[in-house]
C-alpha cells in the first residue's frame, strides 16, 4: 500500500496496529519511514495463517525496519488510544529506550509479553494488551455462556427427566 493512501502520517513515538486477520501486530514509529518492533520469527506481512508458531515462540527479535516492509499489503492505523488512560512519556526517551532494544532478542509470550506489550511499555512505560484482554474476555464470556447452558440442561433434566427408572421383575420399567 501505498502511504498516499492514508491521510494520517505517523509522528515518532507513535503506536501503527496493523491487522493481520484475527489479530493485530503493533510497531512503534520512530520517523523517516522506520518503524522498531518485537517480532517472533513468523511475524512478517500477510502473516495471520503462522498465528500459531507465534503463540509456540518464546523468544522474538527487536527489529527496525521501514513501515512499509512491516505493513505489506496488510490494513493498518495510528492507534494511541491509550493515552487517554496513561500519560505518554517524552518522545525523546521513547526513541532512545526503542533504539537501544534493536537487534535483542527478548522472551515472548502472546499472553504477556508480545509486540503489543513492548510498544505500549516503550509509549506509556506500562506494558499492556488490549487485544489480549479482549481475547481473555471473549474466552471468559464463551465459559461463562458454556457454564449457563450446562446449568439449564441440567435442571431441564432435573425436572423433565424425573426420578430415576428401576426395571421391575418382569423387565417393565416403573
């Protein structure tokens, strides 16, 4: 894509999401075209089939690279929604602190430490996910939903299924 397609250029520090099927990879923009971002080996654009070996990674590189080698073709945005809830940290600490992780290896863990943990850590110097809270809420809800129809089921048995049956000498069930 290209960046004439959006009206809204990046400023340094801050967070591009980029949505890559059923979930999102965040980078951290930090001027002249670059972003810096955690990427465990199946990150790479297009990549929402290789979800999978990134929930089995556990280790993931920081890597600068231009913005558009990280997009792709893929649909991406500014999002600095958390700064209605954090205040963001000064710019110039932001970009020092990203820098200084380029080329490490860092642990990973889709749950809490991804790339949506790492940029908002750099931003708001608090590391958080929204997209793995939402999951967690999703999943909370499916169980809770589960739970409620197992309980239903169980009473509608309770009430319609009677007591229990015995077979009678003769084979008769009373």
């Amino acid at each position: 894509m290209a960046p004439t397609l959006y009206d809204e250029k990046p400023e340094p520090g801050d967070l591009i999401e980029i949505f890559r099927g059923n979930f999102q990879h965040w980078t951290l923009y930090v001027g002249d075209g670059f972003v810096i971002h955690l990427a465990p080996p199946s990150e790479v654009p297009g990549a929402s089939s290789n979800i999978l070996m990134s929930v089995l990674s556990d280790k993931a590189k920081v890597k600068k690279e231009e913005i558009w080698d990280v997009v792709g073709h893929d649909r991406w945005c500014i999002n600095n929604q958390l700064d209605q809830d954090y205040q963001v940290r000064p710019i110039c600490e932001i970009l020092k602190e990203a820098q200084a992780y380029v080329d490490q290896e860092l642990p990973f863990c889709v749950f809490k430490g991804n790339c949506e943990h790492f940029v908002t850590e750099l931003r708001y110097g608090k590391a958080e996910s929204r997209q793995v809270r939402r999951a967690a809420e999703t999943v909370g809800m499916a169980a809770m939903v589960g739970f409620g129809v197992l309980a239903v089921a169980g009473v509608a048995a309770a009430i319609f299924g009677g007591g229990s049956k015995k077979k009678n000498k003769g084979g008769e069930y009373k």
